[in-house]
C-alpha cells in the first residue's frame, strides 16, 4: 500500500500531538498537584498514558498497513519511547530540584521531542519493512525452478509438461521421483 501523503500526516501528527500533550501534561499536574504523587512516579504515570494513546492514534495515521507490521511498528515505537522517557524524565526531576520549573521543562522536552519524533515516525517507526535479500533470493530462485524445462518434462512434450503444472512429476521415460515404485 502507499505511504499516506505528508499533508495529512502532518495534519493528523499535529491533532494526535496536541492531544498527547494534554493527557501528558494534565495528567502529570493533576497526580503531582492534586494527588500529593511523586514528581517521578507523576511524570512516569502521565508519559505511560500519552505513550499508549500516541501510539495508537499515531499509528492509524502514519501507517497505511492496517494491522499488519503491528510487532515491528510496535518494537520500533517502543525504543523510541525508551529514548523519550529517559530524556523527559532527566529534564524534569532536573527542573524539579533546581526550582519549582518542572511543567516548562515538560513542555520544552515535548517540543524538542515533536520535532524528531514526527521524523522518526514517518521514516523509521511506521514504515514498511523493506524485503531482505535472503527474499528477493527466494523468490527468483522459485521463479527459476518454475521456468527450468527439466521440472516440467522434455521440450517437445506437451502432455508431459501439462501433467507436471497439473501435479504430476512431469518426467517421461523417467519414474517420478516423489513416488514410491509400485510394481
């Protein structure tokens, strides 16, 4: 299938963003102000949430493949959140014991981390794999064997050869291989 055009994965990166944000950031205000949790366990809750719900949104609107290439774009997107977590989790807890800054630390490693994950996302986490060789080798080796005459019968043969595409083994004075001699 196609990749989705630019445009609308823009559009739809910008939408699920700004809506990843909000349940980050209220999320991680409202366990940290409201409900007394720690900075770290707060920030931790809030960016498992937006994880999930990016993932899922993003998904559908990066990716053109349905349901297929679900574990590759998942392990592709889980390293991904790994970098992320890491990176927002030092900004923060730093911004936090420096001074009481750590919503504009959030903020400023979510903009940060727009910027590369937009590009990451389109090129690398929800792209199509590309074949191996190993495959490209497979497949012209059975195009190959399909087209060898010895696999169809003799050249002048043309029962032989329709019995051969047909299930048969194709040989004519030969026994068929795949047989066992039944005299």
């Amino acid at each position: 299938m196609p990749k989705p055009r630019l445009p609308r994965q823009l559009f739809w990166y910008v939408v699920v963003g700004g809506l990843t944000v909000v349940v980050d950031i209220g999320l991680l205000a409202v366990l940290h102000e409201s409900y007394g949790v720690s900075l770290g366990i707060a920030t931790t809750v809030a960016f498992c949430t937006a994880v999930t719900v990016n993932f899922l949104l993003n998904r559908t609107a990066m990716s053109s493949r349905g349901s297929q290439g679900l574990m590759q774009h998942a392990l592709r997107y889980g390293s991904l959140v790994v970098a992320n977590y890491v990176i927002t989790l030092a900004v923060v807890t730093t911004a936090g014991h420096v001074g009481d800054r750590y919503l504009v630390a959030k903020v400023a490693v979510v903009a940060g981390s727009t910027l590369w994950n937009f590009l990451l996302y389109r090129h690398w986490v929800f792209n199509p794999p590309r074949p191996t060789s190993s495959t490209q080798d497979q497949v012209l080796l059975a195009v190959h064997a399909y087209n060898d005459e010895e696999s169809v019968g003799s050249p002048g043969d043309r029962d032989s050869r329709r019995e051969g595409l047909l299930g048969g083994s194709g040989a004519t004075d030969k026994q068929d291989p795949g047989r066992a001699r039944q005299d």
